[in-house]
C-alpha cells in the first residue's frame, strides 16, 4: 500500500493562507520549506504522516486536503460586525471557537430537556423594535442590579465574575475565553471580533472574547445578553464612533444602547455627572460603573453632556493612553470552568461520573483530556464549582 498522500495542490495552498502561514512556518516540524514548495507546485506529494501532520499544524480536518475545491466557510451565525472585519474570511481559530460553542450548546440543549428544564423565560421577551429602556430595565431586573452589587466587587475583574455568576443563574450558558480550545498557542483577535449570542429555549449562549480590555468585556457581555433578550443571533464587534445605517449597524447600535442602559441606567448617571467634579468627573464615573471609559463617554455624548467635538476629542485622548492587551494564556482548573461555562462543565463531569456520558465524550465537549477530566471533577467537588 503507498504511503503518498495524493492530495491536490490547490488545497495544499488554500490551507495555508486560510492559517495565515507562510511556506517556512507551514513547513517547520514537517518537511524543508523547499520539500513544500515542491508540493504546492504539484511536483512532488507528502507522506501520509507529513500530511496528517500538515493538517494538524493548519487546524483543518484531514479529509479536506483530499478534496477538489476548497470549502466555502461562512459564519454560522449571522455576521452583525460593522467593522472592516465583517464579510472577511473567518481566521480559523474564530470559526473553531464558534463551531465548539455551538457544539457545547446543542449537548447542553439536549441535557435539560432530559431534565425536564423548563424554557428560559426572557428569551425573544421584547422585539427588535421595543424600547430600549424597557429591554434594559427587563435584563437589571432580571440580573438584580444595583450599587450593592458594584460596591461589592473589588475591582473590574470581580464586577465581571459577579455579573457572570448572576446571568449563568439566570439561565443564560457563557463562555469565556481567549484561545480556541485550550490551545494557548492559538489567540483570538479582539478586532475580529468581541463576542457573540445564540438564543435557544433552554440554552441560551453568549461567548466573551478575553483578549479584549476587561473593562470592555463587561460591555460586550451585556450587548450579547440585548441580543438574547430581543431574540437575534449573531457575532459581534462594538464601536462607539457613529456607525454606517446598514441593517447590521441598526442590530448592533439598539444592543449598543441598551447594555449601555442596563448597565449606566441614564436617570442615576445624570444624577451622579451633577455631583461629581469636573476635573476627576469621566474617571470617578468609570469607577463609579465598572465599564470602560469609552462606555462613560458615549453615554456622556447621548444623554448631552459632551458635544460631538468633545466626545471624539477625548475619545482619542484615551485611546491614544490605551496599550495594546496581551493574549490571556490561563491556568488552572478555574479557567477551564470559565471557557467552557460552569453550567456545562458540571453538567458534563455530573453525567460522567453518573455514567450517562462517556469520559472520552465528556473530554471532547471540555476540550481536554480525560484524565485531566477527573481533575476538573476533584477540583469541582472541593471548591464547590
């Protein structure tokens, strides 16, 4: 039996562009970058071990080097990004991400209805068309937030881990991550995209990307939960400069709006703005709400306190001041808790250990390895994960 690989060079070519390799870094750990450019030149064909290997390193199924033309790859949710990354070619790790999320999704689907769960009330509550307040009233009443609730968290980080705590109690699955899978080595690109929402029945999903600002996370969280309240699927990207009046847009700027409400509710803004001094004003108010500086200064340009002029002026003074974040590579078993939701990830180890899944399959759906599985289990069981 030979051990050539006859796959097409087309396909060879498209798979490494579609990974954004050149031919030397598609190459290394596989053969000598002059052995692949005779490939890619239908010169010459690889191994069928250099080929599972290609396809290991390029992040596509095997099978697909075998075909003749390349896949068309669309989102699987609609596109809602009004940046210059909406209609690109998805990277592959974006398209991995969004794949395993709804993966997670549909398992978890299947669970509850086993458990008789009942559907998740707020799903599509309101229309696309209803009132911002009202939706946002609909999510902080639901979500039970209040100054308490703020004044409890430390910092940012514990505001966010509140919030998520509270919207996974009230139904909603949320993942958290910045890598695909549990691959540190694969970041995701915040300016591809920020999160995005998937309403279902009895699984309601909203995944957040952690390579943005943490800050900006707290928003992009509740601009998913405006998208699962109102009943619309779809990817996300925020910008709080005026947006072109496309459909997409329109989606965006009302989700916009509303995580600003249920987060910055305008009576209570409008209230603190009078109080606090002028000088110190913008960054008391980011502290005062635990969301970025650039949500304070919409909402101050909305509700009529800065002009345009000013508003745009201080917005690229502070993101002049902004570094540039670093991806989160993570650690511990809290983390894998985090990117996979705590609800699905107890509901996974819960069946495993009451062998109504197998390992292997609970492995798969957490994106580990069975025996890290087990460990995922001891840590839930003394933590009370």
């Amino acid at each position: 039996m030979s051990d050539t690989a006859f796959i097409q060079k087309q396909m060879l070519v498209w798979a490494r562009t579609r990974a954004g390799l050149d031919i030397a870094s598609a190459a290394k750990n596989v053969t000598t970058r002059e052995k692949w450019e005779t490939w890619e030149a239908g010169e010459a064909l690889p191994s069928f071990r250099q080929a599972l290997e290609l396809a290991r390193r390029l992040h596509i199924p095997f099978g697909y080097l075998f075909l003749t033309d390349p896949p068309d790859e669309r989102l699987p949710l609609p596109d809602l990004r009004t940046k210059q990354s909406a209609g690109a070619r998805p990277s592959p790790a974006f398209l991995d991400v969004i794949y395993d999320a709804l993966r997670k999704q549909e398992w978890y689907h299947d669970y509850l209805h086993e458990q008789d769960a009942d559907p998740v009330a707020f799903v599509g509550r309101f229309t696309e068309n209803a009132p911002v307040a009202a939706v946002a009233e609909d999510i902080a009443r639901t979500l039970r937030l209040d100054q308490s609730l703020r004044t409890q968290a430390g910092n940012t980080d514990d505001y966010f881990r509140l919030l998520v705590a509270r919207v996974e109690a009230a139904g909603v699955v949320v993942l958290r991550s910045g890598i695909a899978g549990n691959n540190t080595h694969r970041p995701l690109d915040a300016d591809e995209f920020q999160g995005f929402a998937k309403p279902d029945s009895l699984a309601p999903l909203v995944f957040v990307n952690q390579n943005d600002y943490l800050s900006a996370q707290v928003f992009t969280l509740f601009h998913e939960l405006a998208h699962i309240w109102t009943g619309l699927a779809g990817v996300s990207d925020l910008d709080y400069l005026d947006q072109p009046a496309d459909q997409s847009a329109i989606h965006q700027r009302r989700a916009d709006q509303i995580a600003a409400e249920a987060l910055v509710p305008a009576r209570d803004f409008e209230a603190r703005w009078a109080i606090h001094p002028t000088a110190d004003r913008l960054d008391l108010l980011r502290k005062d709400y635990r969301v970025s500086i650039f949500v304070i200064l919409r909402r101050a340009y909305d509700l009529n306190k800065l002009s345009f002029v000013e508003y745009r002026s201080k917005y690229d003074e502070y993101k002049r001041q902004i570094k540039t974040s670093k991806p989160s590579g993570g650690g511990g078993y809290s983390t894998l808790f985090s990117r996979n939701s705590r609800k699905v990830a107890t509901a996974v180890l819960s069946s495993v250990i009451e062998g109504r899944l197998a390992p292997t399959e609970g492995a798969t759906l957490l994106n580990v390895r069975p025996a890290t599985l087990y460990n995922m289990e001891h840590y839930m069981v003394m933590s009370g994960a």
